[in-house]
C-alpha cells in the first residue's frame, strides 16, 4: 500500500513541476511507460515512452530500449493512456476566448468553424497558427453561402441569387482566408451547381447541408465534402425528390411572415419529414450509401444537436452542472418557451423528431458498415451544447448508435485528419507527428467515455497538466451563471 501512495506522490509531483518549468514543457520532454492508442491502425502499444520536441513528436519506442536523457524532464505515464489530440467537426463560437479554453480543457485540439465572420475568426486561426495564443488549430469556412432571404445569422452570411454571383462569392472567399465553402438550406440549383464547379476550379473542398433544392445523391455527385446534421435521414427516403420540390416552395415560409403565425414553419417541416419517414426505403438507403463511400463524401450528424433538439423539455427539465460555463442571458434563450428553434414548435414537430431521432441513429450504423466515414461534430450554440464537453457526449452517442468505441474515437481523431488532408501530421501518436495529444486515465477502446478522464493535454508541444486544465475551466465559468443539480 506505501509503495502503491508512494509511486502516485511521485508521479503527481513529476507532473507538476514539468508545469512549473515552461522552458522544458515548450522545448523537450518524455511521457514513460505510458500505453499509446493508435485509433489508425486500430491498436495499443503498452509500455512506451513518448518523446517531444518543440511542437512535434520526435520518437516513439518501446520503454525497454529508451533512452531518455537526465537532462530533459521524464513523467512516469504507468497506467495512462494516450489518444491523438480530438477534433470537433461542427463549431460555432459564442465566446471565442471562453470556448477555446473549454476546448483544451477537453483535449478538444481542432476545431472546423463551420461558419463566423472573417474578422472574428481568421485573426483568431492565424495567431493559433503562428504559435502566437494558445488555442486549437481551427479550419475555418468563413461566411456561410446561402441564396436570398436567408434564416442564418446575418452577421456571417453571404447571398447569392444566381451562378455568377455564387462563383465570385467563391473566389472573394478564397481571397479573405477561407479554408472551405460552407453552404447552406436556400440556395438554388443553379447556384449551388456553379458554386461546385467554381470551388473545384480553384481546389476548395466546399462542405455543409444538403440544400433544398437538390438531392443528397445529387450533394455527394457534385463533390461536397461533408454533409452535415441529420441528413441521412433524406438520404434513406425514396421521397427525396419530392422533398426537394416541397423545400423549394417557399409559400409557407412567406405566409408564416405575412400572419406573424410562425407555426406554420414547424408544421410544415412535421409533414414533410413524416412524408420522408412514411416512405422509407432500406434498399433505397443502401444504395445512398454506398454512393456516398466510394465518392468519399463524408457525414456529420451532430447526434448532440439532435437530441438537444428532440428532447429538450427533458434537458431544460433536468438541469446540466455544465449551465456554470453559460451566462444568464444564453440560458435564457435556451428554455424552450424562449428559443427561435423551439418555441414555435407544434404537437406534431414533436412527435416527429422523437418518431426520427431513433432512424437516425440506426441509419448512421447502417451507413458506417456500407463504408461510409463519419465525423464527430457538435454545432456548439445550439441549446444544451457545451464547448470541448460536447465533443465527448458525441462519441458516447455514436457507440450508442452502435459503432464500436474505436470507431468512435476514429470519428474524432483518424477521420478529421482525412478528411482535411492532415493525415501526415495528425491522427496519429508516431514520429514526426504534431505534438497535439491528449493523456488519459482510463482505455477509450474499452469504455468510449474514458475519453474525458483527462490527466494532461500537450497542445502544439506545451504540456498542460490536470491543475492547469482546471484553472482554465474556473476561468470558462461565467458569474451570473449558476450550476443546476
């Protein structure tokens, strides 16, 4: 029993002064004896010692043949686990300091904004970048790109009303910084089509929803990248195409303005996706499916998104500890009687969303074993969501929805650095990789939720240990927010 209090002492202490000397956490270090998780190659290596220089990894070996200098500071890692830094896929910032914080604290190290104004966003990616603030790499699409009238934030949204507009859109974006194009619900065919075929002229993946006007088959033909939310569930519906004819009328929505009767939107959207539910078709899906992995079109479906969504009056009900990290005028907006995405919502939504958010995850299963690649993503702003704490309640949700905890993690770690192209950088724990990682106390691969059970995170080669995390998180709380049981 001393030995076992003995050897902890010892290793919270070495953990502790690495903190205390930031000139060795920035320049060189080793993790020892520490099992490393290779979420690529699907396997664990036991008994190893993680060097790191600088912002990279310098070497990977077996601890029986390490040699770690004395001169650089040695952290016994015996018991811990290491997983490649996480990403999340789908982010909005609310308070770009306060979430980018929570995100550490998460070993939440990338992060694809999937739509923000240039001026708030690309400062804040480029300094990151430039080794200037502390913060997790950011992918960032700049404006979203919609057609007129839209219903996204106006601050952050470009229109386009026909094809030429939509090609200048894209190469006044590319101009600003934007790493993809993010489309969204309203724009029309045309545009849409001459939007991909711009993007693809100047190699820039373009990403997002599925537009109204075209099918999913139609999304993943044309190149878009990844489609985001619950998507799949069009994609399973032989009802699609008159979907997209129903969408494209807008009769609804401008007499939903005209009577200031907002109803009408939700009970609109209720018939719609009950049509598409009536008319599922497996078949139908599966070849979706398959067309969606061999074009390599990757799907985001923001399974915390959904649920906040569907069971809403249930999370309001319940409280979350979390609600410490949200201020009392965002808490506000989050009850359902005061949100613009909820307080609108007619019986028969409701029913609808609870009749699909089981499809939903079935589907997601189905599509995963048809090939199809999947991203973790949480659409931070929607009620309930929580920056870097999200992320890890998406994974739990993709094992709920039945892939295995390594698929899961792959969701956040392997497949986000495919699908940007970082494959050589990130994802891995290997030599010559980004120092990005996250050190944990418990296996992932046997239980997904050990993901959050954090004892250190080396961000872009700087090693923060669980005392810092925890600062960082006390200074994430917002005073007027109040922590619910």
């Amino acid at each position: 029993m001393y030995q076992f209090v003995h050897s902890r002492i010892l290793l919270i202490l070495s953990w502790v002064l690495l903190l205390a000397v930031p000139a060795l956490a920035q320049m060189q270090f080793a993790i020892t004896h520490v099992t490393v998780i290779d979420p690529a190659a699907g396997k664990s290596l036991s008994d190893m010692t993680v060097v790191v220089r600088g912002t990279a990894i310098e070497s990977v070996t077996a601890a029986k043949h390490a040699h770690v200098p004395v001169s650089i500071a040695s952290l016994p890692g015996k018991g811990m686990f290491i997983v490649p830094g996480l990403w999340d896929m789908h982010v909005h910032f609310r308070d770009t300091d306060r979430d980018l914080r929570m995100d550490i604290a998460n070993g939440v190290l990338g992060i694809r904004n999937m739509g923000g104004a240039a001026k708030d966003v690309f400062p804040v990616r480029d300094a990151i970048a430039a080794g200037r603030r502390l913060g997790p790499k950011i992918v960032a699409s700049g404006p979203i790109v919609d057609g007129p009238n839209s219903w996204s934030n106006p601050q952050f949204t470009a229109s386009v009303s026909n094809p030429a507009e939509a090609r200048a859109l894209v190469h006044s974006l590319k101009q600003q910084g934007s790493d993809f194009i993010k489309v969204y619900d309203g724009l029309s065919r045309n545009a849409y089509f001459a939007l991909a075929d711009e993007t693809k002229r100047l190699r820039m993946p373009f990403a997002g929803h599925v537009t109204g006007a075209i099918t999913v088959r139609e999304a993943s033909e044309a190149g878009q990248r990844s489609l985001e939310h619950n998507v799949i569930l069009r994609a399973s519906a032989t009802a699609e195409a008159e979907h997209t004819r129903q969408v494209s009328d807008q009769s609804v929505f401008a007499e939903a303005i005209q009577t200031k009767n907002f109803s009408l939107i939700p009970a609109n959207i209720a018939r719609e996706d009950s049509a598409m539910l009536d008319h599922f078709n497996q078949a139908y899906a599966d070849e979706t499916y398959r067309l969606l992995a061999k074009n390599g079109t990757f799907i985001t479906p923001t399974f915390v998104t959904e649920r906040a969504l569907t069971f809403i009056d249930d999370l309001d009900r319940e409280g979350d500890p979390r609600m410490q990290y949200v201020s009392a005028d965002e808490r506000r907006w989050w009850k359902p009687e005061n949100g613009m995405l909820t307080k609108y919502r007619t019986p028969e939504y409701i029913a609808a969303r609870k009749r699909e958010y089981p499809v939903l995850m079935f589907q997601v299963h189905c599509a995963r074993a048809l090939g199809v690649r999947f991203l973790a993503g949480t659409d931070i702003t929607i009620p309930y969501t929580f920056p870097g704490f999200s992320l890890h309640d998406e994974l739990k949700l993709f094992v709920e929805a039945g892939f295995t905890p390594l698929e899961a993690l792959q969701t956040a770690t392997t497949n986000p650095a495919l699908f940007l192209g970082l494959d050589q950088t990130w994802g891995r724990i290997a030599k010559g990789y980004s120092a990005n990682f996250v050190v944990l106390a418990g296996n992932p691969l046997t239980d997904i939720s050990n993901t959050s059970k954090i004892n250190g995170v080396v961000v872009n080669g700087k090693f923060l240990n669980r005392a810092k995390l925890d600062r960082m998180l006390r200074e994430s709380r917002v005073t007027n927010a109040i922590a619910i049981k």
